[in-house]
C-alpha cells in the first residue's frame, strides 16, 4: 500500500484526463506534439487512452463488474479493467482487477491537512499536489451535466477549491480551453 509520495512524480508535467468534452483538447494537444511526463485517466478514459500512466477510479470495481450501473460504459469497463497494469488507485481492492491499488487517503489527508473530497476528479488532483508535481494540466473536466446541476456545482467547487491548493504550492495549472 501507498503510504508516502513517489519521488519520481516530483516536478513531473502531469496531463489529468477525464471524460467531459475539452478532452478534445488532449487529443488535438498530442496531434500537435504537446507531451507530458504522464497521462492521468479518470474513469472511463482507460478504455480510450493508448498512454496512460495511472489512473483513478474511485468506485469501486464492483460497479463496472457485477451491476450495469455504470451504463453504457459497463461492458468496455468489464472487459479493459481486468486487462490493466499501471496502478489505478481506487477505494476498495478487487481481485479481479490485478492494478487496482488503495487510495493512500490516510497520506494525502494527513500529508496535506485536508478530506474534502467528492468526486474522482479530486482525488486526482490532491494526489498529483502531495506527489509535488510541477504542472498539472486538465483536461475533461468540465462538470457541465445537463440534468443534475447541484452535482455539477459540488464536483466543480471541490475541484476548485485543490486547484487552488495546487497555485498556492506553486504547482503550474493550465485547464483545457473547452472547459
């Protein structure tokens, strides 16, 4: 288990994909040779991105493999989970998914000072601050859900609020011009 920072991320330009539209700008950025030091993929974007370095999917595995609630999505999720082999840092292990690897909550909480977390998104972005990564750009993040706008506004304000942790301890942010 992950207790303590991985001294290779330190000063690494990170890129943090998630699913919303200005992953677009991802994709447009790699045709015109933008690089990273590692790619970041948040949920689903493990079935699209051939270079991802870790991602975060902080349901748990059961959700893609033993129920269709994850919709349309479940069936790619079923079949690439299994498959993967850089860390996906997550809540609960499962057998299931070999990579799978426990959120080091208890570090990033205890290293940082703070547990306001309430999407995945978020996670990622207080993990990439306690690794001190020197850049972080984002991409898909976009919170711009069409039926549920309480939900928008708490996952967009809590991935505020760690971006703005981040510029304080002099991470650069840049964020996908979609967004």
């Amino acid at each position: 288990m992950l207790d303590k920072p991985i001294p290779e991320l330190k000063g690494k330009n990170i890129a943090l994909v998630a699913m919303g539209q200005s992953q677009i700008d991802y994709h447009l950025g790699k045709t015109h040779s933008l690089a990273f030091d590692e790619v970041w993929a948040i949920n689903a974007m493990v079935g699209v991105l051939p270079d991802v370095d870790r991602a975060f999917i902080m349901d748990p595995m059961s959700r893609f493999l033993d129920t269709d609630d994850a919709g349309a999505m479940t069936p790619m999720m079923r079949n690439r989970l299994p498959q993967i082999t850089y860390p996906i840092y997550t809540c609960v292990l499962d057998e299931r998914v070999p990579a799978a690897e426990e959120f080091p909550l208890v570090g990033v909480v205890g290293d940082l000072g703070c547990a306001y977390f309430n999407n995945t998104v978020a996670y990622a972005i207080a993990f990439a601050m306690w690794n001190q990564v020197s850049h972080l750009t984002v991409f898909g993040v976009d919170f711009t859900y069409k039926t549920n706008m309480h939900f928008a506004e708490a996952g967009r304000s809590c991935c505020e609020f760690w971006l703005a942790k981040c510029i304080d301890n002099k991470i650069e942010v840049s964020i996908a011009p979609r967004s």
